[in-house]
C-alpha cells in the first residue's frame, strides 16, 4: 500500500530523465536486464508484484506505451487497471485532480500517467501518497521512452559511452527527444539533433546537445540514428511546407543511412508515418531495431515499477 512505498531509486515518483540520477538510470538497465530473460521464457510471468494495483491514466492515444506498462505489470503479477479518459467522467466535466484522487481513494501503488499537458505528472506528484509514472506528458518528457531506447543501445553496441546518436526530426514536438538527450548524454553519449528550423525550438542553449539544420552533416559517422514523428496532431500553423517536402529533405532513407558509421542502427519510437520521415525499407530493414525498442519496453516497464513499488527484501526475480 501506499504507506509502505520503499522505491529502490533515489526518488519515488518516475517523472523525466532530465531529473534522474545516472546511478539510478543504470539501476533501471541493469534490472531490466534480469526480466528481459524473465520476457524470453516459455513461462513469462514472476510473483515479484503480487498484491500491487497498478493503474494505467491515460489521457491521451497509446498503443506500446499502454499496452507495453499492461504486459509488464502482469508479467510482474500485479493487479492493472487501465483507465482511458474517453468514455470515462473526464467527459462529464470531472478535473484532472478529482479523476485522480478518486483513483488514488481505491489505494493503487503506482499510476502510469499520460497527459497532453506537459508538467501533468509532476503536479500530480505532489498532491498524490502513491507512485507517479510519467508516461509521456505533452511536449515535455517520456522517460521511459528513453530509457528503452539506451537499453536497446546498449545490447546493439554493447556500450553506451562514446557513441553518437543523431535524433532526427519534429524536435520541437518531442518529448522523446527531451528524454533522450537528457539521458544519454548523462550516460556518456554524444547527442545530435536535425531537423527544420521550423521544428527545432528556438533556444535550445541549455540542451547538452548539438544542433543541426540539415540532415546529412547531424548523418556523419553517427552510431544511432534515431527518427522522430511527425507530430501531425501538435503542429500548428505552416511549420511544414507538405509532407513530400519533409520526405525528400529529411526523411531517413538507404541514400542518408549511408552517411552512418557501417553498422549504425536505425530506431523510432513509433508509430511511423512510412514515406514521411522513415522510409518503409530502411524501417524493416536488417540496421532497424524498432522492434527490438519495443520488446525492451516490456522489460525496462517491469524493472521500473519493481523498482519503484516492491515490497523491501522483494526480490526482482524469485
Ligand atoms: N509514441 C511516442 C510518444 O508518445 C512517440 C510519438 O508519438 O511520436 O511520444
């Protein structure tokens, strides 16, 4: 319950990696190595969370990300309920806070948050006794996003220091960009970003990254290349003169991916517009890790709310 929160992280709430510690980054990949194998059996499913209620929040459209902390919490033996907004009071008017300390009268241990708001999960942190897990709030962070994709790095590479990721894309609209420069720079990564001026934001001078306006120079010897969504659904006004237009200037193809070291591997969290800024070739070919991105979810989601809600003395795998 939630008085006997004990997180095994140095924080109790999972809100952005901007805020995470490298220690406890690490402590989260190293975890999600153990139920990795725990996914790969023939029985996938540990006793570690028996007891636990997990709640999925989602106040806006998912498929990895709901169906991925679902997966997870049952593989982990939880109680999960997921909870979306359409079709629930939020249409009769109810407040982010009331649904949500209603929700938290039932006595869950971690809410999974997702929100258009960026900030959402944070300020329900401080108003709430059980975990919050961000999983992804507006523009701003998805860290749980990031974090599986440096696990996916680092089982492709082997390590995550020292490599160049290029991030490619709707900057501007992405929250797994934000994640992921925070994080994999704190793990020793170089960060790249390219995209249009138009959907680069304006002052990025306090991102430990370096930023490009053209795609092919951010392309050079670049370990990762790791491709962003459009945001069809946050872009306002005429910030892209046509998708084609997109495409044929930095959309990510076999002609750019050359530009990569040789054994440069391709991600995108998903899902893909095909054509706009992922080529349907590159993205189910032999460098793409997309699925391997997600099969890591499972793994990273698990190690995360056994972190997070585990009783003290629980082991993560029995
Ligand atoms: N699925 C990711 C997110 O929720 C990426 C995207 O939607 O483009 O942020």
């Amino acid at each position: 319950m939630t008085e006997s929160l004990a997180s095994r992280l140095s924080q109790r709430h999972l809100l952005g990696t901007e805020t995470l510690s490298a220690a406890d980054a690490l402590r989260i990949l190293d975890t999600a190595e153990v139920f990795f194998d725990v996914s790969r059996r023939p029985v996938r499913k540990v006793p570690t969370l028996r007891g636990k209620t997990i709640v999925n929040v989602f106040f806006e459209a998912s498929t990895r990300t709901r169906t991925s902390f679902e997966i997870a919490g049952k593989r982990l033996s939880a109680d999960v309920v997921n909870f979306t907004s359409s079709g629930s009071s939020v249409s009769k008017g109810e407040t982010l806070l009331d649904t949500v300390h209603n929700l938290e009268a039932m006595r869950p241990d971690v809410l999974v948050v997702r929100h258009s708001a960026s900030g959402a999960p944070h300020y329900l942190s401080s108003r709430v006794r059980c975990g919050i897990v961000n999983a992804g709030d507006g523009t701003h962070e998805h860290p749980t996003q990031a974090l599986l994709d440096a696990f996916t790095i680092r089982r492709a590479k082997g390590r995550i220091e020292g490599l160049t990721v290029t991030i490619c894309g709707d900057v501007t609209h992405s929250r797994v960009a934000r994640s992921n420069a925070w994080l994999l720079t704190a793990l020793g990564a170089r960060v790249r970003f390219a995209g249009p001026r138009t959907l680069m934001p304006s002052d990025t001078s306090s991102w430990p990254v370096e930023v490009f306006d053209r795609v092919e120079p951010a392309l050079e010897g670049a370990d990762v290349v790791m491709v962003l969504r459009i945001q069809r659904e946050r872009l306002s006004g005429a910030l892209l003169p046509s998708f084609r237009e997109y495409s044929r200037t930095f959309g990510i193809n076999e002609r750019r991916l050359g530009l990569a070291a040789k054994d440069a591997i391709v991600m995108h969290p998903g899902p893909i517009n095909r054509g706009v800024e992922l080529d349907g070739a590159v993205a189910d070919g032999p460098r793409s890790a997309v699925l391997d991105q997600v099969e890591a979810g499972v793994a990273v989601r698990m190690a995360v709310l056994y972190l997070l809600c585990a009783e003290p003395g629980q082991a993560a795998v029995s």
